[in-house]
C-alpha cells in the first residue's frame, strides 16, 4: 500500500486518508463545568463537482464521529469553481449544510440574482454597498432553543475596496448580540494581517472569525484571550491534486504566460477542510476548536 504524506501526519492511501491533523486546542474547563458540548462545523470553500463529491463521501462520517449539529459551508465556488447556481445549491442543502456563505466571487454565476434575495439560508459579504440584493447575515435555529447568527465580510486588502469591514461588524453587533446565542463569522480575505487584526478588535464580541478564501487551510486554529475562536484559513474542499482547485498546468500557464487563460476545475482525487467549533451547552461559549483536513482517493 502506497503512503503519502499529509500536512505532518503519515496516511494510508488509496481508502480515506488524512485524519484529524488539526490539534484540538481547548480552553480549561472550570472544575464542576458540565461536559455537554454542542458542535459546529465550518467548511471551507467548496470549489465545483470535486468539492460536492467530497462533502457526498465525507461529510456524513465527519457528522457522526464529531455529533455535528450545524453545518456551515462557503459555496462561493461551488458551481464549477465560479460562483452559485440555484441546482447547486439546493445540492449542498440537500447534504444537510444550514447555511451557506459567499465572497467576492458571489456574482461570478448571474442565476443568483435570481434566487439570492429570497434564500434566507445563503448569505453574501455584509460589506457590499447597500443596494446589493442578498442578506450579510442570518439567525438560525440549531437544536431546541439555541439561536446562531452567522455573519459573512469580506476584507479590502487586494480585494475590492468594500465598506470597512470593522465597522459594518460593529453595526450588526448592535442588532444581532441581543438576538443570537453564538456569533460566527466568515471573514473572507487575502491578507493574513488583516484576519488577525479583525479578529483581535472583536475578541470576546464574536464567538468565532474563521478565515476563507486563500484555500489553504492554516495551522493557526486557536483561542484568542477575550474567546473568540479563530483559523486564518479554513482551506478548500475540492480537488487534492490542484492550485487552489483548479487545474494545476493552466495556473502554471496563466502565471508563467502573463496572459489571460480560462482555468477549470482540476480532476483526480478530493479533500474536504473545515474545522468543528465545541461549544458549550449552557454558556454557549466556544471551548475548542479543531482542524479537519481528508483526502480520498479516487
Ligand atoms: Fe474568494
């Protein structure tokens, strides 16, 4: 049987392989607390057909062995690694995911203007000026009466120049903390320094700020001082054998030719990443978060 070689961690190929290499970093539990976690699961950004298969073969043993809950997904390329349409998403909802986020590639399909304004369950950047059709943010249902709000921004730094994406998110703060129990953001950004600067203002304001867009899931799960869970990147669920999804010798040819060049989504073998926020039942504070990363072979 062939090995291969899998962030720091040796897997077994050609079954499911990659475990769990994320660390699960949690916060000392005060003596007495009461073990009843109730568990979340973000995943990062699923780019086409790979990615749908991956989350059809993954996801349910991901939902059984972890005891999900509620399922969180960024589909911005979801349909054939550009945007969204109205059969793909029914798809990833159909896959028990409860909300679906975007970013800056949430008009690249122009079906969604045709769906956007009234799916409640899809959320696009908060930050895009006012008249854009969607909704920045959603309150949902998870259990019998815990109530999750799940806020998608996009940063500026070499993305569009959106609103700023600090004070939109203390706007919504004002309407959402009394609403929701636990506050989830997608902050979907390039720079590495403006997720963390984002996260430190709003430590111990929002339960987590998970990164998405670069499609490389960081090493950097953690728990900030105030508690706010935090990950720069929650990686792609997609095509293992690809640059950032899609085919490895068009990138090359784009990057190396200096000139436009129509890039699909690659083949071959699939991963899903994602991380499952722990949080707890009573104070619904986060108490851990851990990093999943799996491939399966073809
Ligand atoms: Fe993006």
């Amino acid at each position: 049987m062939n090995r291969a070689r899998l962030s720091s961690v040796y897997i077994l190929w050609p079954t499911v392989f990659g475990e769990n290499n994320g660390i699960i970093i949690k916060k000392n539990k005060k003596s007495g607390g009461i073990e009843s976690p109730v568990n979340i699961l973000f995943i990062g950004d699923v780019v086409g057909k790979p990615g749908r298969k991956a989350l059809r073969s993954l996801l349910p043993d991901i939902k059984r062995t972890h005891k999900i809950e509620f399922i969180i997904a960024n589909a911005e390329n979801a349909a054939g690694g550009r945007g969204l349409t109205h059969e793909v998403m029914d798809e990833l909802f159909n896959l028990e995911i409860d909300v679906l986020t975007m970013g800056n590639h949430v008009w690249d399909n122009k079906e969604i203007y045709n769906f956007i304004e009234n799916e409640k369950r899809l959320i696009r950047p908060a930050n895009y000026p006012p008249d854009c059709p969607g909704q920045g943010y959603g309150i949902y249902r998870a259990g019998i009466d815990r109530k999750i709000a799940v806020v998608n921004l996009m940063g500026r730094v070499f993305l569009q120049p959106l609103d700023c994406p600090f004070r939109v998110m203390e706007e919504l703060l004002q309407e959402i903390k009394e609403q929701a129990d636990i506050i989830i953001v997608d902050f979907h950004a390039e720079a590495t320094s403006e997720k963390l600067a984002f996260a430190h203002y709003f430590d111990g304001r929002l339960d987590a700020v998970l990164g998405t867009h670069t499609h490389v899931q960081t090493a950097d799960a953690r728990i900030f001082p105030g508690g706010t869970a935090y990950i720069t990147d929650l990686g792609m669920t997609g095509p293992y054998d690809s640059i950032l999804g899609m085919d490895k010798a068009m990138v090359i040819q784009k990057i190396m030719s200096q000139r436009p060049v129509r890039l699909e989504v690659a083949k071959g073998p699939v991963q899903i990443e994602a991380v499952v926020l722990n949080m707890d039942e009573n104070t619904n504070k986060v108490n851990g978060i851990e990093r999943i990363s799996q491939v399966l072979s073809q």
